[in-house]
C-alpha cells in the first residue's frame, strides 16, 4: 500500500494524477495533525473567552450575519447548514471528481487556519481510503460563497445524511456507516462552513480538465501533423524563422514539435504543386499555440488554487485573528474555465476544418476518401458529426463568469459563476476528444491514398498502432464503432513525443 502524506508541500499534477491513478491512501502527517489541533484549539479558547460576534461561528450566514446564536446551539447551526445547503440538482458529478473534492478539501483543511476537528478531517479521508463517494449534483453552486451546494452534498455523508456509492453500489449513507462501523461526525462550531465555503468542487473540475487536456493538446499536434502529411501539405509554415519573429512560446513549441513529428516523411519533402496550404493546415502553429499558451495561464491558476485556502471566515491563531473576507470567491476560476473553454473548442474547430479539407477531392485524394464515391458515401457523415459537435462547443463556450445574479438578499451581490464554467468546460473537453478521433479516422484513411509514399517514422507507427483497433474502410459500413473506437484509442495510448523530453504534465 502505497501512501500519500498531507502535508504543507505544495499539491501538482504530478502528485494528482499519482494518486489518482496508483490507489493511493492519504495521511495526515505530524505537522498537519498539529496544525490541525492548534487551529481548533484557539478557536475553542476563543469562543470561551469572549461573546463577539464572529461570522458563521455564532452568528447566521450570509444575509442572516446580523443574527446571534447561541452556545447550546453552535453545533446545530453547523448542521444545519449542511442540510439546508444540500440543494443540488441535475447530473450527477463523476466520481473520479468526486474523489478529487475531498482529496482538495482535505489538503485545504490541513493548512491549520479552518478550525476543523481532527476527527472530520479524518472522516474525510477514510471516505477517500476506503472509496466512499458522495452523491453530488452538477447544478446549484454560484461560485462565489465557496461551491456551496455541491459542498454540502459532498458532507451529507459526514453527519450520516445523503448518499454515496461504496464499493460499486449507490446507497444511503446510514447504510455505509452501518457497514464500516462508524458514527456519524457531530459538527462543532465554524465547520459547517468550513466544509461548505471553498472552491474545490470548481478546483476539482478545473485538476481534472488540466490533466486531460494536456495530453489532448500533444495529441492534436500529432493528428495535425498526421494530416497535413495525408493533404500532402507544406513544411516551410513550419520553419522555425517564422516562430521566432513572432516570439508566442506556444506557437514555437508547436512549430517545433510539428517538425519533429514530420522529419523523415518522403510525403512532406517532395515536390508540390501547390504554392500555399488552407489556414488549417498553414497556422497550426498560431492556432495550436495560442490554445497552448491560454491552457498554460489556466494550469497556473488551478496550481495555486489547490494550494490554498478558501474557506471563511479564516482563523490565525499565531496572530490571534479570525478575519471574514472573500478567498471563497471563484472569479480567478472563472475566468480560467471560460478561456479554457474558447482554447478547446479552437483545436477542435481547427481540427474539424482539417477534416472537411480531406475529403473534399482535393490534391489526388479521393473524394469523401473512399475508392469509389457515388455508391460509397464514405467519410461524408462522421464530418457533419465533427460539424455538429464544433457547433455545440460555440455556444458552451459563451462565458459563464460575466454574469452574476444577486443571492441572499443582496449580501451575496456578486458571483463568479465559475460551477457553471467548470461543468460546460468538462463538455466541451469531451467534445474536443471525439473530434480529434474524427479527425484521426479521416486522416488515416487519406493516408492510405498516398502509397506507396510513406509519411514520417513516427505517424506511421502511430497509425500502425490505430489500425491494430480501427481498419482502413474500403466500402460503405456502419461507422459509429470505428468513431468510438476512435475515442477510445486517443484516451488509452500511450505515446513519446520525438526530439522532446516532454513533460506528461505539460503542453
């Protein structure tokens, strides 16, 4: 068994995707622990020294700040607001996503400043240990008072409310406490919102979505390249003079890589024809590098937002201060997401066009790539699927983070929105995913149109692997198995980069 310590070392994607991946279990360390317990601590001395008002702790939430409550009654407030928070609808999130909550959640907790019991963040790690998900709602949260709803369904299990999938199966949460042996957590003061308030369902998304994409980008540029091969396009967009004079890392990044992936094809250094490629094909390296470089900005904000804290009020007991503020707030994630949006669905639209321009009996190729068009369609649909799925991508992509509607009577005036981001930019990943496969489906098949000539060492070990799970398509047949089998191939293959030492969790 393999263990994960929680502790003040910062969290990457490197750790996330370990721990995800390899079953890890977590564990407090010793400097957690004790941050942990002095945190809690104080604000037990605290709250017996004096009757201040101090927000969430002994007064209500939100628009009800103003309302005292009283000692006998601090526990049941935090209950409460569990409870009555837990208004998520919809979709349910994917458990994965789940799972990276409460790992998010738990790291937050551990920086001492939360006012946590020891015994509800060890709750929370024995749900992950022990692979308890909680039932969790796409739908409810603004973004801004922390992600508060889906936070709340998250806890439910914690007081022994809600529901959870344990060991495969969906049940109420008393049954899976019944079935471990355990008792419900009793809530003390300030932990309902400590709990609630925080961005790590928007956080969770946001590691997820960074994960997935950076192996997408890299993809992109190979199944660009492999295109471009298959067109029988150009190299000299390529060169790196041209990069360099316009000084975008993501587009020198992608020039390079594009060249790299290409060196040695007999197809790309032959003699052409033509003068000039389409855009498509042409400014791979602007547009692959400018979603590069937007893609680089978002992982920047989501390395810092999980290691941070972002519950409130927030406690300092060094400094004696408990201080209410606003680092719940996800506009920064906000306005993350929504770029990210706007850089996948432009690989995607770039990708689709590449697409169209294989198909369209162009350069000796065959239209709609099949030997004998007229009774064979061939490749004609899958392109309007492509079609159809860049044109859901646009309207995802109209920002979330520009709106914000009034709550709590106006307390709560301004609002990120960043749940909504985050939830139509896990749509729109999957939509850049099935197109790339589309992309990859027509690409290899073009390819074929090509031989004897042969493209680069590397494309065509990669098509030899895809052709080992989809066959070049000489007549008409039910396409969607190859479309998905497509899909699968992008998300299980594993692949080097040549003339890199690539990074898994870089562009």
């Amino acid at each position: 068994m393999t263990i994960h310590k929680i502790s003040s070392k910062l969290l990457n994607f490197e750790d996330i995707d370990s721990l995800t991946r390899n079953n890890y279990t977590l564990e407090l360390s010793d400097e957690a622990v004790a941050k942990i317990n002095k945190c809690r601590t104080y604000l037990n001395q605290k709250m017996a020294e004096s009757d201040d008002p101090i927000y969430g702790i002994n007064t209500g939430f939100g628009a009800l700040h103003d309302v005292r409550i009283s000692r006998e009654d601090l526990s049941q407030l935090q209950e409460n607001l569990v409870m009555s928070h837990a208004c998520g609808i919809g979709d349910e999130v994917p458990q994965e996503i789940v799972k990276l909550m409460i790992l998010l959640k738990v790291h937050a907790l551990s920086y001492g400043h939360s006012g946590v019991q020891l015994t509800t963040v060890q709750r929370l790690i024995d749900f992950y240990n022990h692979d308890v998900v909680p039932v969790v709602y796409q739908l409810g949260s603004l973004g801004a008072s922390g992600d508060l709803a889906p936070l709340a369904h998250m806890s439910l299990p914690l007081i022994g409310m809600g529901e959870v999938y344990f060991k495969g199966e969906k049940m109420a949460s008393t049954e899976m406490i019944k079935k471990m042996g355990w008792q419900p957590i009793t809530l003390r003061s300030k932990e309902g919102l400590a709990l609630l308030n925080g961005t790590q369902f928007m956080s969770a998304y946001g590691i997820y979505l960074c994960l997935r994409v950076f192996r997408l980008s890299r993809l992109s540029d190979i199944i660009g390249a492999l295109s471009l091969d298959a067109f029988d396009g150009r190299i000299e967009p390529f060169h790196d003079l041209i990069q360099q004079i316009r000084h975008h890392r993501g587009q020198i990044k992608t020039a390079s890589r594009i060249r790299n992936i290409i060196a040695g094809s007999e197809l790309i250094n032959r003699q052409k024809k033509h003068v000039q490629d389409p855009y498509s094909f042409r400014c791979i390296p602007q547009v692959h590098g400018a979603s590069k470089d937007s893609i680089d900005y978002v992982s920047y904000v989501f390395r810092m937002e999980i290691n941070a804290v972002t519950d409130n009020p927030t406690i300092f007991p060094d400094e004696d201060l408990i201080i209410s503020a606003g680092n719940f707030h996800g506009q920064p994630l906000a306005l993350a997401l929504d770029n990210l949006c706007i850089a996948m669905a432009e690989l995607a639209n770039i990708s689709e066009r590449r697409t169209f321009q294989l198909l369209d009996g162009k350069r000796d190729l065959p239209h709609f790539l099949v030997a004998n068009p007229g009774l064979n369609s061939g490749f004609m649909i899958p392109q309007y699927t492509a079609a159809s799925i860049v044109n859901q991508n646009k309207q995802l992509c109209t920002p979330a983070s520009v709106d914000t509607i009034e709550s709590s009577q106006g307390q709560e005036d301004h609002v990120s929105m960043g749940a909504n981001a985050a939830t139509k930019a896990y749509r729109v990943l999957e939509n850049l995913e099935r197109v790339l496969a589309i992309e990859l489906f027509n690409a290899a098949q073009a390819l074929e149109f090509r031989r004897p000539a042969k493209s680069s060492p590397y494309i065509e070990d990669f098509v030899a692997k895809y052709r080992e799970v989809v066959k070049f398509i000489e007549n008409d047949k039910v396409m969607y198995n190859e479309i998905t089998a497509s899909v699968k191939f992008l998300r299980t293959i594993e692949f080097e980069l040549p003339g890199e030492d690539v990074k898994k969790f870089a562009l």
